[in-house]
C-alpha cells in the first residue's frame, strides 16, 4: 500500500509540472551564436554540420584543359573570301540548316576533300579545313566553332530552360547556368553538379549570389547539374504566429528574425521564452 501511495504521490507531482517546463531539449543563445557563424559559411559548412563528409574542391577543376573533337560534333564554319560571295552564302546555307557533322573521323564541305579533324581543336581544325580551301582558293579565311556536341557535353536538369550545353575545355559553371535560363528564386543550396557518379563539392550560392569565383569551375563533357526547387528545402513556423507557414530555403538558411517575420509575428499570447 505504501508503495502504491509514492508511486500515486510520484505521477501526482509529474502532473503539477509547470507548463513552461516543456520535454525538448533546450540550447542557449551561445550554441545558436556558433551554430550561426558556421552556417554563414555557406553549403558546405551546413553538409558538415549535417553529418555528411565534404572533400575538398580539388584545384584541377579549375583548370581549364585542350578539349579535341570527337566523331558526331556538329561545327559550325564559317569563311571570308574578298570576291568569291558564291562560296560565303552557300557555307552560309549548310550552317544555318544542318552544320557540319564529323563522320569517320572527317568534315565534308563541298568542293574540297574530307578533312580529318578528329581529335583536333578547334584552333588545329581550323587552320587544318583553312589549308584545305587555299589549295583551290586563294585567300581564304576559316572562322571555326562548335554547334552542338552529341558526346561532349553538359546535361542540365531541373529549372532550366536548357536540356543540355556542349563543352570545349574552357566554358565554366558560371556560364553554363546563365545560358540555361535559371530562375532568380532557384534553390541554390539543393542543386549539385555531378562529375564520375559523384557529386562535387561547389556551393552554387557563393558562385551566383556571392561572385566567389573558387566555386566556377571548368565544365567537363558527362557532367550533370541539377536546379533544384524553391520548395525542395523548407522550414516549418509554427505555434503562437499569426500565419504558421512553410518558408523555403533558397540559400540553405534564413535568420529567425525573417521567418518570424514572414509568419507575421508573434501575438501577445505567444511566449518568446520558447521559441
């Protein structure tokens, strides 16, 4: 009977506690303070926080490298010739229908022999088709670039108005994300780049919002990139707001003071002891 009534006194004094006296863990101004300071840091310094392990950027990936041209390229040409305007506009029509496909390894342009540009740059190939039209005529200039890469190229995925780019050794993720059209909301802190089956540590927000320029790196052909959602990270305001809310994380981070904010405040019956 007596341990009946402790037991009874026990779950009678659990039930009196007061209300303030919640069962969450509570941490001090000072570990938000040093959470906050890490989390400023950016994308990856929010990983680490998060468990995952972060290799380092390696330098390489800045680099830009000789890019060569593979069978299927599709190149655009371009010529001057001070008086033959027959041979300008008809390179003209074939680059402005089709292009120049390489097949077995060579460029066919008319009235010239298959030139081997595999594996060339663009600068070689150039002055290689460039060679090939002077030994008929006279005077001419070869102007070389690519127009589409079937092989070499970058996909994008996601938020973008581009399904793919081609690469040539010295395009860089800055550029790849202006010409895909991304929108101005896109959620930076999600999105990735993936090289080998592996995702590359470059913060995306640093690149676009902040200009850090150690985050754009030279695009390799294979790589993917992913624009992710605004809503694909959001975080919950709930409780004593005026308007509970989900608000999406852009950046990875939002201070209290703004998702309070955004939820509309707190009401004089919310407590800001417990937030």
């Amino acid at each position: 009977m007596a341990r009946f009534a402790l037991l009874f006194f026990l779950v009678l004094l659990a039930g009196c506690r007061p209300h303030d006296q919640r069962f969450f863990c509570r941490e001090g101004a000072s570990e938000f303070v040093m959470d906050s300071y890490l989390i400023r840091q950016g994308k990856m310094s929010i990983l680490q926080m998060e468990g995952e392990c972060v290799e380092e950027l390696p330098c390489s990936a800045l680099e830009e490298y000789e890019d060569g041209i593979t069978e299927d390229d599709i190149l655009n040409i371009a010529i001057y010739h001070p008086t033959r305007k027959d041979l300008i506009e008809s390179i003209h029509m074939i680059n402005q229908v089709i292009g120049f496909r390489v097949t077995e390894g060579c460029i066919h342009i008319p009235d010239i022999y298959p030139v081997k540009v595999e594996g060339l740059s663009i600068n070689e190939a150039r002055i290689a088709i460039q060679n090939a039209f002077r030994q008929n005529i006279e005077d001419v200039d070869v102007f070389l670039s690519y127009r589409d890469r079937l092989k070499k190229k970058v996909d994008i995925a996601g938020l973008t108005k581009v399904p793919y780019l081609p690469v040539d050794g010295k395009i860089r993720l800055y550029e790849v994300l202006a010409k895909a059209g991304i929108p101005t909301n896109a959620n930076f802190f999600r999105s990735y780049v993936e090289r080998d089956c592996q995702l590359l540590p470059v913060d995306m927000h640093k690149l676009m919002v902040e200009g850090d320029m150690c985050q754009n790196i030279v695009m390799r052909g294979g790589d993917k990139v992913y624009i992710a959602d605004p809503g694909d990270s959001r975080v919950m305001i709930m409780g004593e707001v005026f308007r509970p809310t989900a608000i999406p994380l852009s950046y990875g981070y939002i201070s209290l003071r703004e998702a309070i904010v955004m939820a509309g405040g707190i009401p004089f019956t919310g407590d800001k002891r417990y937030i």
